[in-house]
C-alpha cells in the first residue's frame, strides 16, 4: 500500500506544540555544546586546539542563533490569518 505524503514548497508559518519542543531540546543542546567547547578552549594550552575549540563553540552558537530565529513568529498572528482566509473562501 503506497501512503502518499504531503509536500510542502515553504514550511508553515506556524509552530506546532511537538514542533517547539523539538526546538526547545535542540536550542538546549546547541547551548550546551557552545559551552563546553569554550570551556574547553579556556583549558588548553596549545593555542592550534583552542582556536579549533573556539571555532566549534561558534559553530554551535551560530545553530543556536538560527533556531532561535525559528521561534519569533507570532503563532496568533499567522493563526488568525489562515483562519480569516479559509473563511473568506
């Protein structure tokens, strides 16, 4: 049986409940990594491999800013939008 699946050309605007708790884990994870790759790099001596270390703390800081970006959208605003446009239909 062949399930046929939904594809979307752009994501939709709004954020679903299991969509912000994935967000959530993921930014928790971005800013855990970010720390200990700095701490790291604050521990070392050799400056080759706290360079490396920081880069990879920018790195994660740099996904951390991204995902964050994904969760400033006005879930009420984009709702009451696509309401209004199936009503109007």
């Amino acid at each position: 049986m062949d399930k046929q699946q939904l594809k979307f050309e752009n994501p939709p605007r709004a954020i679903t409940t299991k969509d912000l708790l994935y967000l959530k884990d993921a930014l928790s994870w971005e800013l855990l990594a970010m720390k200990k790759f700095h701490f790291l790099a604050q521990q070392t001596e050799n400056e080759t491999i706290s360079n490396a270390l920081n880069d990879a703390g920018k790195m994660h800081q740099r996904h951390y800013e991204k995902l964050l970006a994904h969760l400033q959208v006005d879930n009420n605003q984009v709702i009451n939008k696509s309401q209004s446009q199936g009503s109007t239909s």
